[in-house]
C-alpha cells in the first residue's frame, strides 16, 4: 500500500509524517490528566510523548502521579521493536474497571530508559485525557493509544486502510 499525502500543518500544528522513526521521547509541558469512573485518577507535569511516524504521540504519565489503587496488574504482554517487551495493567476507578487499558515497559530498551516507571493508557477507554486542558481524541482503531489533538494533523496509522502503511 501506498504511504497516504500528508495533510498539511496550519501554524502551531505537527503532521505526524514528520515524526521519525525510530520513535523518539520528549517532555511534555503541558499539563496531562485521566478521568475514569468520574474521578480524577492521574494529574501530571511530568509527562512525556512517545512521537512515530504516521502516529498522534503516545502519552506516558508517571506512575506516581496516578492515585493509588488505580493501577492494577493484568494479564497479557506485547513487544515493540523499539521499546521492548510491554506488560498491561487495569485501571479502575469509581466502581469501574477497564481491563488491559494502560501499559508500560517496566524494562525497556536501550534509548528508552524514561518509560520505565511511566504507564500509557488508551484515551477511548477513560472517561476523559486531556492534555493542557484540551480534551482529546483517540487514535482511530482501538490498537495503538495514540492522543488525538488539535496539535496533530494526519492522516493517522489506524483508519481503515492503514494497516499496510
């Protein structure tokens, strides 16, 4: 399949054609939150985004910042020819449980080394994510958990179609 035209970015706007692959890790200053179940149950500065070509950035919050007991061990793992092996995790909140809808890489490889204590969860799955107080969108597909905003122009890897891309 052929690789999609890129939509062009508008002034303050990223095309994620122009993200690199390998990915690449960068601090996020805005401030990034999780509601699930009606609750706040992650606040943080001290995110960072994980930026792929054809892919709206994956946010990784510290572990610290989530409130205790919403992140619970599950079953299932991944890999990531980048990243390494993932493990998953339930988040639960206000009498709600979302199975498998965070992960992270307790040991990730080489490069990677700032996920380590940092868990992603997929935007379609919570209540609410917003990222400096803009309320996204999920990565089209259900697969990856890639955060759609305003900031990003695509198309984005996970449309119909874009399996080969």
């Amino acid at each position: 399949m052929r690789r999609p035209h890129p939509v062009t970015p508008a002034r303050g706007q990223e095309s994620v054609w122009d993200y690199p692959r390998p990915p690449r890790v960068e601090p996020v200053p805005e401030r990034v939150t999780i509601r699930l179940g009606g609750a706040l149950i992650a606040d943080t500065r001290h995110a960072v985004r994980v930026l792929e070509t054809s892919h709206p950035p994956v946010y990784y919050l510290p572990i610290a910042d989530f409130v205790p007991g919403a992140l619970v061990d599950a079953r299932g793992t991944s890999f990531c020819e980048f990243k390494g092996a993932a493990r998953y995790l339930d988040v639960r909140s206000g009498g709600l449980v979302r199975e498998g809808a965070a992960w992270n890489y307790p040991h990730p490889d080489p490069g990677y080394e700032t996920l380590v204590d940092r868990v992603a969860v997929y935007a379609g799955q919570m209540d609410e994510c917003t990222v400096g107080g803009e309320v996204v969108t999920p990565q089209p597909g259900g697969f990856y958990g890639g955060w759609v905003t305003s900031s990003v122009v695509g198309p984005f890897k996970g449309v119909p179609g874009s399996q080969g891309w």
